[in-house]
C-alpha cells in the first residue's frame, strides 16, 4: 500500500517528537535534577563553609570562654572532695575539736551512695510522661556509661551526737556553713540540762564528693607525736606525763607572750592584699624573709636541729628556703599572725610539718586565724612541740 505525502510527513514529525522526548527524559532531564542536587549540595555547604568561617574569625573570642568556663567548672569542682572516708570524718573532727569547745560523744560517716552523674541527660519513664502529651510508648530508661572521663556524685549521711554550750551549737552550724567542702544540714535537735548548763542533741549532717578524671583526695596527714613517750600519757590527756608537764611555759596565757618575742614569724595574708600573701622570716632581718604571693595551700616544712653544738631552724615554702641560728637558749618560739577568709575566691594557706630533733622545745602562737578554714594547718609535728590557738 502505497502511503501518501502528507502521511508519510506526519510519521516523520510524530517520530521526531518520540525522539525529542526520549532523548529529554532519558538524558536531559536527568542532567537537569543531578545538577540541581549537585547545586543544592554546594549552597548547603557554601552555607556550612560560611557559618565555619564566622566561627573561626571568633576562634579566640570561644577560646577564652572555654577557659573561663574550665575555671568556673573547677571551682566548682573543688568545693567536693574526690572520696567520702574515714580521712574526712578525722579532718571535719579535729577541725571542730580545734575551733569549738564541742564534745562530740558519736560521730560516723555512713557509706556513701551514688546519686548522679555529671553531664547525664537520661530522663525517667515518669519524667518523660509528664513532658510527652502523645500518646507514644515512653522510653525504656538505660543506665549512662561511666568511664574515665565520667564525673561520678556520691553522698553520704554524717550524724553526730554531742554536748557544748549554746554558743558551741551557734559555732559549729557556722563551722558547717564555711567549711571547705559541701555539706547540709538535713535535721538538728537540742536539749538543755538546766542543772549543768549543758546542751546535747543530735546533727544530721550530708556531705558530698566528685570522683572523676585527675581527681584525687587530699590525704590528710594526722597528727600524731613521735618519740619513745608513753602514748596513753599525750599531750592531750595525762598532765602527770613527763612530755606534758615540760611543755607549759606559756600555758598561763594560752601563748600571748610569744606574740611580743620570737625566734620566727609567720604572716598569712590574702593574696590580693598589699603584702605577701605567705611570709616567714626573722624580725629585722629582712634577708631571712621567704614570701609567696600565690593563692593557694602551699606546703611550709619547718625544721629545728642542732649542727656543730648550735641550734638552727630551715624554713621551706615552695622552692624556697632558708637557714637561721636559734640564740634564744630555753626555747624555740613561732608566732603565726593570720586573717580570716575574705570570701570563696580566697584560698591562700599553708600546710605546715614541723619537726624538732633538739633538747629545747617549740611554742608555736597562732593569732587570727580563720575558724572555718584556718590558713595554718599544722599536718605533722615530730618531737617537742606545741600550738596554741
């Protein structure tokens, strides 16, 4: 069959058009959505390249907000000990038996339980139910990972049963409120014996800690005297002990006389103050005076002996020392003039060892120190020595 011209024409156009068609959706139009995409793809990351490089231009401004951050949060951190032990119980105690005329007839750290995780954003079944309007199942809770890098917080029960007077009970809620690290007081009572004048009752206290990454507890060195002396005869107890009875000479005046003559002295001071912070020496003899500005507990070893038929005192805070000549005779004699705590941010103290190897005593003077957090603390002494406060 014979096909006209004009039939023959609309075939040609008709499969012209099946071609042009074709050729659109099987190559064009693919060409076309791979370049929007690939357009997309270049405005969001043109849009993330824009966003970094606003961040870098401040990449000093985030940097220091960082640090401050990082000082902030160890601050913080210092406000709790690494661990809860019985090193705690035997510092919260002496600090107390120092301070305060307070007889603590009980006193236990009860075993201290995990409570939170610092960071851990898990939320209960509960919690999320009363956030969650949808009808959508809650989700099954999971306990967070700790690691190394976990910040882990525990708390313990402190109860202690005592007698003071009523200005013992003022001062020991005091001695709480500013002590060192964390605590609260969860419940007190009092009770008053008229016929003694004489208050006892009942402290529940808690106490907190932070075990975490580069946290260790500062081990508490006790005070406990060397020697060879009857230890059931100390210091503290029997007056008939030989050791006892040999170190009274300023026991009439708890040790003011030292405060106008002295072989040493020793001035703590805040460390935004005009002077040195920490500072010992020989009064007129500006040479034998070692000085440290730093805010912070430093390490003060203080060391008599005898050398060549002489007495000698070395003083050491931080890395420097110092070597004087003890000419006094009948004894050795410290006066510490302190000042009380300025507020959190002050935390300039020594941590004192004092060790005596000659045949003549050490009278140490503590005048105005911190009650809640004294500035000297004497965390070891060896041979005759004694403190007044």
């Amino acid at each position: 069959m014979n096909m006209s011209a004009s039939n023959k024409n609309m075939i040609l156009v008709l499969l012209g058009i099946i071609i042009v068609v074709a050729a659109y959706f099987l190559g064009v139009k693919p060409m076309l959505e791979q370049k929007e995409k690939i357009d997309n793809e270049v405005s969001a990351l043109q849009a993330r390249y824009n966003e970094l490089q606003q961040k870098k231009d401040r990449q000093a401004e985030y940097e220091e907000g960082i640090k401050i951050y990082n000082e902030r949060f160890e601050e913080k951190l210092n406000l709790f000990p690494a661990t809860l032990d019985q090193e705690y119980t035997i510092e919260f105690l002496e600090g107390l038996r120092q301070a305060y005329d307070f007889n603590t007839r009980t006193l236990t750290l009860g075993k201290p339980d995990q409570f939170y995780i610092l960071g851990s954003s898990i939320a209960t079944a509960e919690e999320t139910a009363a956030t969650d309007t949808t009808e959508a199942p809650a989700p099954e809770t999971t306990e967070p990972v700790i690691d190394d890098s976990t910040y882990v917080c525990y708390t313990a029960e402190f109860p202690i049963t005592y007698e003071c007077n009523y200005e013992g009970i003022k001062n020991v809620l005091n001695y709480v409120a500013g002590y060192r690290y964390r605590m609260t007081v969860d419940t007190t009572n009092i009770s008053y014996d008229v016929s003694t004048d004489v208050y006892s009752g009942d402290i529940l206290l808690t106490c907190y800690s932070v075990a975490g990454p580069d946290r260790s507890d500062d081990k508490l060195d006790i005070d406990v005297e060397t020697g060879v002396s009857n230890i059931f005869t100390s210091r503290y107890g029997n007056s008939g002990s030989s050791e006892s009875s040999s170190l009274n000479k300023y026991d009439a005046n708890n040790g003011s006389d030292i405060a106008s003559k002295h072989d040493l002295y020793i001035m703590l001071n805040p460390a935004d103050s005009d002077v040195s912070a920490k500072s010992i020496g020989q009064d007129g003899k500006s040479a034998s005076q070692v000085t440290s500005s730093a805010n912070e507990e430093e390490a003060l070893k203080i060391e008599f002996y005898a050398k060549d038929g002489k007495n000698y005192v070395q003083y050491t805070l931080g890395d420097k020392s110092y070597e004087a000549e003890i000419t006094s005779g009948q004894d050795a004699t410290i006066y510490v003039a302190s000042t009380a705590r300025t507020g959190a941010e002050d935390k300039s103290s020594v941590k004192v060892t004092i060790s005596n190897t000659m045949s003549i005593p050490v009278y140490v003077k503590v005048d105005g120190d911190d009650a809640a957090s004294p500035r000297f603390n004497v965390t070891s002494r060896s041979g005759q020595v004694k403190v007044y406060k």
